[in-house]
C-alpha cells in the first residue's frame, strides 16, 4: 500500500519558520501529484498545499498564500513544504497524500486512506 511519512514539524514562535518533508515509504512518489493537508484539534482535515507530478503546477489554500511554498525532488523522493511567516492558527497536525488530479492541475482532493502518523506544528510564543 501507499505509504507516506512525513517530518519536520516542530515548536516555533509567531512569524517563524518550519520545512516539512514527505518521503515515499518503499516506493516513489514520482508520477503522482502530492498534496499538504492539516488537521487542528476539533477541526476538520483541510487542504494546504499541492503539487503536479513534473512540480509545474502547484496550488495553494488561500489562509497560506503568500507563506507556504511546496516543492519536489523527484530525485530525492521528497516533498517539502517551506512554511514562513508562521501564525497561531497554522498550529496542527499536517499530513502529505496523493491527490486527484483536474485537467493537468493538481487538487487538494483525495481519496487516500492510508494516512500516516502526520508531523506536529505548533506556533506559540
């Protein structure tokens, strides 16, 4: 089965900086459009981000425009998601899936099931 884990989050303080990965667990992820989710305590998981598979297109929620930034190394087998200018609201547990792909532009829809363990970001003073 797909699987995906994802790394990076942490503690930072309001207008800071974290870089979150997603590396391909026994497989690549290559040939597949990849997409950022999140999940706040009692709140649904939402879209953030996500990229094509050749990383032409990329899409972006309109809470984090302007401050995240996705990325891809097919050679690496990686899918960061550099996230500045880091406010309270970001706080969450993110996650990175396969996503369904609209006329050659990525979605932040998916139909992925196997979610993984997700990494933590917290911003706090």
């Amino acid at each position: 089965q797909l699987q995906l884990v994802e790394s990076g989050g942490g503690l930072v303080q309001p207008g800071g900086s974290l870089r979150l990965s997603c590396a391909g667990s026994r497989f690549t992820l290559n040939g597949y459009a990849i997409g950022w989710f999140r999940q706040a305590p009692g709140k649904e998981r939402e879209g953030v981000s996500c990229i094509s598979s050749s990383g032409a297109s990329t899409n972006y929620a309109d809470s984090v425009k302007g401050r995240f930034t996705i990325s891809r190394d097919n050679g690496k087998n990686t899918v960061a998601l550099q996230m500045n200018s880091l406010k309270p609201e970001d706080t969450a547990v993110y996650y990175c899936a396969p996503v369904l792909v609209v006329q050659a532009m990525c979605t932040m829809r998916t139909t992925y099931r196997y979610w993984g363990q997700g990494t933590q970001v917290t911003v706090s003073s």
